[in-house]
C-alpha cells in the first residue's frame, strides 16, 4: 500500500523525491547558518573572553613582579630620608609604580568577573585581593621608613617582608590563575575545533544526499520523459554543488584559523608572557641584590636561577655564564640547527612560524647578553665596595648607564621591558 501510495504513480515519485530534495536542501542550509553563527560565536569568545582573562592573568604576574622591583628602586634611589636622592631615576620609579599598581587593579578586577562560576578561580582571585592589599600596607610602611632620618634599615626590613609575601603567596597564585584560565581556553577550543569536524562531516553528508537525490530525479525525467536537459534541476544541482564546497570551506577554513589563533599565535604569547614573568623577576633581584646585603647570595643565587630559565647552559655559574652564552650562540649563528642551550629561548626558537619571527628572537638574545654583561658590572662594583657607583649604573638613564644601552628594552633595575 505504501509502494503505491509513494513510488506506484509517476506524480507520486516526483512527489517523494521534491520532498526528499525540500527536505535535504532545509537541512543543509540550517546547518550552514547554525555553522556560520558558532563560527563567530567561536571567535567572539576568543576576542571578548578567553583571550583577555588569560593575558590579564599573565599580566598580572609580570605586574606584581615590577611592582615589586619598582618598590625597590624607590627605596635604592631614595637616598637618606631623601638626601642625595638620585633624581631621575627616583622619580622614574614612583611613575612605574603606580602604572603596575593601578594595573594590578584593572587586572584583579578582569580576573574576578572571568572567575565567576568557578569556585577555584574565584577563591584565588579573592586571596590575591586580600594578600595584595596586604602588601601595599607593607611597601607603604617601608616608604614611611624611609622618609625617615636613619630609617633605611627599619625600610628594608618592612620591603622584605612585602617581597616575602609577594614569593611565597601572591606570584604563586597568579600563576595558577595562569595556567586555569589558559587550560578552560584550551578547553574550548578542543570542544570548538571537534564541533566544526562534526559539522563539516553532516555538511559533506547531507550535500552527498542532496546532490544524489537531485542526480535520481535527473535520471528519472531522462528516463521517463526523454528530458536529457532540465534546467531547474541543472540550476538546483549547481547551486547545492556551490553550497556545499563554499560550507565546507568556511567551516575548514575557521576550524584552521582557530588553530593558527590558538597554537601559532597564542600558546607562543602564553610562553612569552611565562618569559617576561622570570625575566621581570630575575631583573627584580638585581634591585633587591643592591638594597638588601643580608640577603645578596639569595638573590645572586635566584637570579641565576631565572637566568637559567630564560637561556639555560649546564653547569654555568655568574662568573661563567657569559662565556657559554657567547659560545652557545656563536655556534647557533653559524648553525641554526646548533642549539646548545635550553629554557625559554630555546623553546622560542624551535618554534618560529611567522615572518620576522626569528629575527626579532635573535635580536631578543642578544639585548639579553649585553644585559646578562651589565649585572657582572654591577656585582663587580658591588664587590669592590663601590655600591652608590653600581646603584647609579643600574639605575642611570644617562649614556653610559645599563639602562642607556637599551632604553626601549629594558628599564631600570627590576623593568625589563614592559611593551
């Protein structure tokens, strides 16, 4: 009965199969708008969420970490109770460290409306507010120290603790928001990149369904009607043909656009956010190695320490670092496959993908080896009992100074290079 009724007449099978084709068509062309419409959902998210938490949580380590040294430089550059201060770079500091502060601010405030819902994120973001106001209130009293006669010592103790607490709570937990907001980007992105491979499976299906569909009603006019030519079919199945490679090329494109946004692009700005933090910090310690002499072999040994995570040599020490940087990099520059070095760079350089890319690395490295020279400068003045002379080639924005060399790279003691 069912036979007759679809397939027995000839109005019946043109029936069933311009319902069939309806049909078909309906279903592709949804599939290809609800495609389109979570293509762009996929970027705006990128653009207005995952994009802007992850590098505000990135940021936010960096910024902590120049707060911190510009506290230092302050204190470094403040002289006693502001006699023989150091003008420039005084004043120089105190800017910086209201630019981090109130970048701090605008990061914590980022972060805790991108950690509503998650529980963790949220309790991190509240422990960071309450353990940042904490340390402003001791930076403030080591300020007020100092502007004391004879307050120095009361000063560096108080910035110690900040910088204890910095250490030990806060850039540990930025870290962390880091790496949270980094993995739900990542999250998405998986779930964005398996939807498009699934829709662009149902589009391929549905046009080779489509385009047969069309093909049997060609064959059956031809068949029936001695039709060779149906211009209404030939224009369907053209337009359907069109639809289908036009849908699957935006959704192979997108799909291929957001891997280039996500690997490409912005697991290297994730990596060189993590670089800039250990070079923000490592810089830091330079300050604090001038500031705090209780504590100059902590923070010769944590310098060397970022140092190696920046541009690792085995084995090197302060006094032998610069000779295997400029070994290792020698041999690099004679061959680009000749990597003798690890950390960060390193991973940089492995991984060129656009144009200029390699250049702006190399010349990355080597502003850091005339860096890495100037620190041996100034620990050598140190060691010579000439601590105002190394605190003035630090801290100097002069020609002839550490910061002179390099003014677009590198700040002061404990700023390397906010761009």
């Amino acid at each position: 009965m069912l036979r007759r009724r679809f397939w027995a007449t000839v109005p019946a099978r043109l029936r069933l199969l311009r319902a069939a084709t309806a049909v078909l068509t309906a279903a592709l062309a949804v599939l290809l708008l609800v495609a389109g419409l979570a293509a762009n959902g996929t970027w705006d998210s990128v653009a207005d969420r995952d994009a802007p938490r992850t590098t505000s949580a990135a940021d936010l380590n960096l910024a902590l970490n120049d707060m911190d040294a510009q506290a230092a430089n302050i204190l470094l550059s403040h002289g006693d109770a502001g006699k023989g201060r150091l003008k420039t770079p005084y004043e120089k500091a105190v800017g910086l460290y209201g630019d981090a502060r109130r970048g701090i601010g605008h990061d914590l405030r980022t972060l805790a409306v991108a950690a509503q819902g998650d529980r963790a994120d949220e309790t991190t973001v509240e422990s960071l507010t309450d353990d940042f106001a904490e340390y402003q209130e001791l930076v403030g009293r080591a300020l007020e120290s100092d502007d004391r006669s004879s307050g120095k010592a009361s000063a560096v103790d108080e910035y110690r603790r900040a910088t204890d607490l910095l250490q030990s709570r806060l850039l540990p937990a930025s870290r962390v928001l880091v790496s949270s907001n980094d993995g739900s980007f990542e999250t998405r992105y998986t779930a964005a990149r398996s939807t498009f491979s699934g829709r662009l499976i149902a589009v391929v299906a549905l046009g080779v369904l489509l385009l047969t569909t069309l093909g049997i009603v060609q064959w059956y006019l031809v068949r029936r009607f001695r039709r060779i030519l149906n211009p209404g079919v030939l224009a369907a199945t053209v337009c359907a043909l069109l639809a289908v490679i036009l849908g699957a090329q935006m959704l192979i494109s997108t799909s291929g656009q957001l891997r280039g946004a996500r690997r490409d692009a912005f697991d290297s700005v994730v990596a060189l956010s993590r670089a800039r933090a250990v070079a923000y910090d490592a810089n830091a310690d330079e300050s604090r190695y001038l500031l705090d002499p209780q504590r100059r072999d902590q923070y010769s040994g944590a310098f060397l320490a970022k140092s190696q995570k920046l541009y690792g040599i085995q084995g090197a020490t302060l006094a032998t670092y610069d000779a295997g940087l400029a070994t290792t990099w020698k041999a690099y520059e004679s061959d680009h496959h000749d990597l003798r070095f690890t950390g960060e760079f390193r991973r940089e350089l492995d991984n060129i993908t656009f144009p200029g890319e390699r250049t702006a690395a190399e010349k990355t490295v080597e502003t850091y080896a005339v860096y890495q020279r100037d620190d041996r400068k100034i620990r050598a003045l140190v060691a010579e009992g000439k601590e105002p002379q190394a605190t003035e080639f630090c801290m100097g924005w002069e020609p002839g100074t550490s910061t002179s060399i390099r003014p677009t790279s590198r700040r002061p003691c404990g700023r390397a290079g906010r761009r």
